[in-house]
C-alpha cells in the first residue's frame, strides 16, 4: 500500500480519531508531536500502522530525542519507545535520551532507576558501560546502583532480548539508463554483489513517515537525497533544502529540532580553529546529520573563511536552500573529515577542537567535482567517480589507501553507507 495521506486531528488533549481501515493516517499535518496519543491508540493492535510507527520510531529515533516534542512525552511513551527494536550503534543513545528527558524536569529523577532498565545492558559494550557509570548525573544521582540494575547475558535482570545495533551497508548506486538507477552492495575484498535496479517515479510520496521498505540515501555530504522503494523497485530524486516539503524542511518541522545555544559551537577552521562569539554572515554549503542533529559547514560571505557551526543554531538553515558546492564532508566518531574545492584535506576535532590540514592528493590530477565522500565502517571512503575508484582513510591509522575499483561501465552516482532492511536486501539477492 502506498503511503495514504489522510491528515490526522491530535488536538492538545491529544484525542485520535476512530479508525475502521488498516490504512495510515500518518498524513501531511503529522508531526512526533503525535506519537504518545498514536502509541496509546495503537499498542494493541498488530496493524499496518503499528508497524508503521514502530519502524519510524525506530529509524528515526536520534532525530526524536534530539528535538523539543519528545521531552513533553509522558513517561509511558518514553518507556515504550525506549523497549524498541530501535535502529542504534550503540546503547549509549538510549542513556542520552533518558538524560534529555530526564533533566527537562526535575520531578523525573524518580524514574530514573526504572529508564535505566530500558538499556539492554546484555548488549552494552563495556566502554560504553565505564561510559554511563563514569557520566556526571549519573555519579551525582545513582553512585552506587548501577552494577546492581545492569546485566550480563548469562544472568539477564531485564528484558534484554537481543541486540539492536544495527551495522550500516555499503552501497554502490549508478545509472544503468537514464531513468534507471542500479544498487549493488559491497561484500568485502572489492567485490559487490548486484541487488535490484530501480525506475524512477516521481509519484513516490515525500513524507517524512515511509513504511519500512522505503529508505532515503543521503549522499554528496548532504546535499543529495534518493528516496527508494524495494518493494516496487521504484526511486526518486529528493529535493533536500529550500521548500517546505524538502527533506530538511520536512525534517524540521516534524521533529522541532532543539536549538541549545549554551551548547552550540561556531568557530573558523583556516590554520587553527578560532571560536566566534558574534553573528557572522554564512554561505551554508553542508548539512551534516550527525547523531540526530545538524551541523554545517561553510563559507563566510565576506572573509571566504572555512566556518563550522555545531550543531545548527537557528531554523533559518533548514529553510535556505545550499550555497555552491565547495566541500566535501562527513563527520566520524566525533571528527569532521572535509576536502575543500582545492583538495587540501582537512580533519576537524569536534571535541579537542583541533584541526590538521593536509594535501595527500597533491599530484593525483583529481577533479572536485568528480569526487564523492562518505564514511563505512568508521573510515572514510572517496569515490573518484570517472575512475570508479576508491580511496580509502583510516582514520585511527591516518593514512589514504586505495581500497578498490569498481569494474563496470556504468556512470556512478555514489558510494555510501547506509542502514538498509537487511531483510529487503535478503530478498532483493533472492530474485535478482
Ligand atoms: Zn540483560
């Protein structure tokens, strides 16, 4: 079924009209605001739209914690979101959005011992166990309890079921035809396994809340978008900023985006890194998602200053549409890897605010344009598209290897990581 838009009516006492048909009614008017009033009204059934909400809770959880709606949700809506096969890298994202919530309000520090039990302790890792127990609020308000309410897989306290961080693909897209968009997916040793092509169809629904086989691929450090259907082998181009039904708009407006000031951080990054305390004015040339939230990357106007801003302190960036394309960037482990319109090569420490500058391409005849840069694996990987080759960084090693090339003849459009159904994927090999 496609994506039905029958706008819903939550007023604030948050009622939801009766639904006789399994179809959605996650319409255009949607927004997380919604979610505690669809949770209570859908818990117990097993319909479409259950799965519906249960999938976009789950692939869209950074973006939700990160914003103003969810830290108005009652606790049994927190609780249930947090008991989800949610899409996460690790259990610490379950820690901070338990943190969001709870500092909002002082009164919920009582329910604190009860939250914790929604981390699934048998699957945390013991750095990011050290990590929660050695975390401030937690030192100041529950010294001594955690060993006591964590868990271990051969002596599960909680309802730890199984493990929910999800491993991201690597994916090759390219033209086959001009309307035709081939997905391939990397195996390992520079060898890729041909998935499915997809037709283009420019009647694929826009918003924000898909079923779970449909995902968007955001490529070209941001800047562009392709929404798929696996199921009806379908795609089409996003429009990602400028409008209010592109990706971003659509993003902000169903999330509201927190804008925390005290925690924002602009600063340019020429030869050092140089805080900036006033307003300056901004060519946005990147937006970044990373963790849940948006962190740009651009030009001053006046000076052509390589600038950061982290994360994304006013709506005013979700509306505008890009600037010129001038950098390459992704954000790994907390480190912003960027290749500017020289190929000088920059690595942006978020947290030592550091930055080291570099020229590994220096000799290598490349071409910006022909370039196309993402991350897999906590690497980074550059696609010289006319080559279809690939280099790769190590980013604990810092050294640019190459990692393989591509041997076919289509026009490439990207390589990216993304986190796609594996069950899709599964069924997708089984046909094709
Ligand atoms: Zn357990």
């Amino acid at each position: 079924m496609g994506n039905v838009q029958i706008p819903i009516e939550v007023s604030s006492h948050q009622r939801i009209p009766s639904l006789e048909s399994s179809e959605s009614f996650f319409g255009k008017n949607f927004t997380v605001q919604h979610i505690p009033a669809l949770i209570n009204h859908l818990k117990n059934e097993t319909s479409v739209n259950y799965n519906m909400l249960n999938s976009f809770l789950s692939r869209n959880f950074l973006r939700l914690i990160n914003g103003e709606y969810f830290l108005e949700f009652p606790l049994e809506a927190v609780k249930y979101i947090l008991s989800l096969d949610l899409c996460v890298e690790t259990e610490y994202s379950i820690f901070q959005a338990i943190l969001n919530w709870i500092q909002h309000d002082q009164c919920r520090i009582v329910h604190l011992q009860e939250l914790l039990k929604c981390i699934r302790w048998c699957y945390t890792f013991k750095t990011c166990y050290l990590h929660i127990k050695e975390n401030e609020f937690m030192i100041k308000n529950l010294p001594d309890e955690l060993d006591a309410l964590s868990c271990e897989p051969n002596e599960c306290r909680n309802s730890c079921f199984n493990s929910r961080i999800k491993e991201k693909h690597l994916i090759s897209l390219y033209f086959l035809a001009e309307n035709k968009i081939g997905m391939s997916l990397y195996t390992g040793d520079n060898f890729w396994s041909y998935c499915a092509s997809f037709d283009e169809d420019d009647q694929i629904p826009i918003g924000v809340i898909s079923e779970e086989h449909v995902v968007d691929v955001i490529f070209d450090s941001g800047r562009t978008g392709v929404r798929f259907d696996l199921v009806q082998k379908k795609y089409r181009f996003l429009d990602m900023s400028g409008s209010p039904s592109a990706y971003y708009n659509q993003l902000h407006d169903c999330f509201k985006p927190k804008f925390d000031r005290e925690s924002s951080y602009r600063a340019y990054i020429q030869d050092g890194v140089k805080k900036i305390e006033d307003w300056v004015d901004l060519q946005k040339n990147t937006l970044i998602e990373y963790k849940g939230e948006m962190h740009i990357i651009c030009y001053t106007q006046k000076e052509q200053k390589l600038y950061v801003f982290l994360p994304v302190e006013h709506v005013h960036w979700y509306n505008s549409p890009f600037a010129e394309h001038r950098i390459h960037a992704c954000i790994v482990n907390d480190v912003c890897y960027i290749i500017t319109k020289s190929l000088s090569f920059r690595v942006f420490d978020m947290l030592k605010k550091t930055i080291e500058k570099s020229k590994p391409f220096a000799d290598m005849h490349l071409s910006f344009d022909d370039l196309q840069m993402d991350q897999h694996k906590s690497n980074i990987i550059l696609l010289i598209k006319s080559l279809k080759k690939i280099m790769m960084f190590d980013t604990r090693k810092k050294v640019w290897t190459l990692m393989g090339q591509i041997h076919f003849e289509n026009k490439m459009i990207a390589l990216t990581s993304t986190y796609m159904p594996v069950q899709f994927i599964k069924k997708m090999y089984a046909k094709s």
